[in-house]
C-alpha cells in the first residue's frame, strides 16, 4: 500500500480550523492515520467564518457575527503507533481576540487487521485543553466559555486498497464547572493518493444540558459559561503537496443545525512544513 505510506504523514495536518459558534473552538481533530516515529508536521492556518443568524432552543436568532482565526498545530510520531499533537488557536470576533483553548492530544492505534480489500484500524486518543488567556466570554464578543476539559475518545477506520477511508471518532468532553459535558463525534470518508488527499466529514456535538441563550426561568444563564453547546456540521478538506517539505490545504464547513451556536459557513486554508526522519 505505497500510497498510504506516502500520504500518511501528510494527513494529520488536514485537522485544520473547526470553528464552533459561541464557544468558539479551534479544534486539532483526531483522526485514524499515524505519523510514524519520529516525523513531524508544523501547520499554520488561516481561517474566516461568517455567522448567517444564531442557533437558539428553538429556531434562530438575528445575530451575525464574524470571526478570524490563527492557529499554531504541531503533530509528531512518538513510536509507530503512537502520536502526540498541539494546537494553539487565536480568535478573532466581533472587537474581542485574544489566545483562546490550547488542546495537546495523545492518539494511539495498536490495532491493526488485514482484510481481502484494505486494513482495519482501532485505538484512543487521551487529551484536553484549557484557556491560554482571559478573554471575553460574555456578550457579542465572547470567544468561548473559559473551560478546561478533558477528553478521551475511541477511534476506528477502514481504510481499502485503493486509498477510499472510512472512520469514525468520538469521545466526551469532561469541562470544568459551569460548563456543561458534551458528546463529541466525527464521521469521515474520503481519499488519499500519491500527490492528495481529500475527505468529507460530518461532524456533531451535544451537550448535557446546560443553560439557553434567550433561555427564562431555569434556562436563563447567569453566564454564558453555563450554555450548552451543540451543533451538527458538514464540511470537507483538501490536501496538495508542493515538493516533499511543504504542502497546502483548503477547507469549507457549515453549521446545519445547533443550540447556543453560530449559523456559520466558514473557510480556512493552512501551509505545511513535513519534517521526516
């Protein structure tokens, strides 16, 4: 499977911007391919998402916003099986910015079995994130809830001669109070080859109660720190190499449903710096 070997340390820097509405997230996914001991990718990304209204309990609300993201991810291979991964996000929104959740990640896929047409792959990922600055989390301008969380999650993918893949991660967010936990999941399917890679993903979130934006009684948050946050998004991503060392992505989602979460269709690129053993 030449083509895998090729594409594979290239991949991991697809986990590009995700950008989650009022609790803003720049999110470094988790996927099913491993780097392989010790190479590393360095991925800057640039990314833009405008807010179309604002998903309540119920319907929508008449609020756009805009917003800009940077971010700083780093991935390298601890062992075959074994990667640890860094992002670093800085937000942008509606006159707030500021250092938003820093998330590190150890993702591990020690299982591997051969079928008559591809490979099966199974195994975790262990990590969380916490706030890296004291920015906003109230009003129009809040860039997320300041909340420290700790994340496992169950991976798997197929993966089939021909380069097509399958996977499926999910998890659960373990936030620290006020913030409400939340079930997180992605399905992707997609392509790699020799010079791209390309994939289409679904990816959602629900959260165990939590307070309402416009919520009364009960669901009136003191602070947007208590909302729950919960939404289902469609996107895809594109990977080129431009020469061995360095390559690009593209990426597009938008937000089809949700609860205290920005309406939002978002574009992001990023360049790639592979370092190989």
């Amino acid at each position: 499977m030449k083509h895998r070997t090729s594409t594979t340390g290239a991949i991991k820097a697809l986990a590009v911007l995700t950008i989650i509405g009022l609790s803003t997230s720049v999110v470094a996914q988790v996927d099913g391919f491993n780097k392989g001991k010790g190479n590393m990718d360095l991925v800057g990304s640039l990314s833009y998402g405008q807010g179309l209204a604002y998903y309540v309990a119920e319907g929508t609300a008449p609020i756009t916003r805009g917003s800009v993201a940077l971010s700083l991810f780093a991935a390298r291979g601890i062992t075959k099986d074994l990667d640890v991964q860094l992002n670093i996000p800085f937000i942008s929104i509606s006159g707030s910015s500021g250092l938003q959740d820093g998330q590190l990640f150890i993702k591990w896929l020690p299982l591997r079995t051969s079928t008559a047409s591809g490979t099966l792959s199974f195994g975790a990922a262990i990590g969380g994130s916490t706030p890296l600055s004291e920015y906003e989390t109230e009003g129009i301008g809040a860039i997320g809830q300041q909340a420290s969380s700790f994340i496992p999650m169950g991976v798997a993918q197929y993966m089939a001669g021909s380069g097509m893949f399958i996977s499926l991660v999910g998890g659960h967010i373990a936030a620290s109070s006020p913030t409400p936990d939340a079930l997180i999941g992605t399905i992707r399917l997609g392509k790699a080859s020799n010079d791209s890679y390309w994939e289409a993903y679904v990816q959602g979130q629900e959260a165990f109660g939590g307070k309402d934006y416009l919520g009364v009684g009960d669901q009136a948050p003191s602070t947007f720190k208590e909302l729950g946050v919960s939404f289902i998004k469609v996107g895809g991503k594109y990977y080129k190499p431009a020469g061995e060392r360095f390559g690009w992505v593209v990426e597009s989602s938008y937000t089809l449903a949700g609860r205290n979460v920005d309406q939002t269709i978002m574009v992001a690129g990023s360049f790639i710096m592979h370092f190989r053993k």
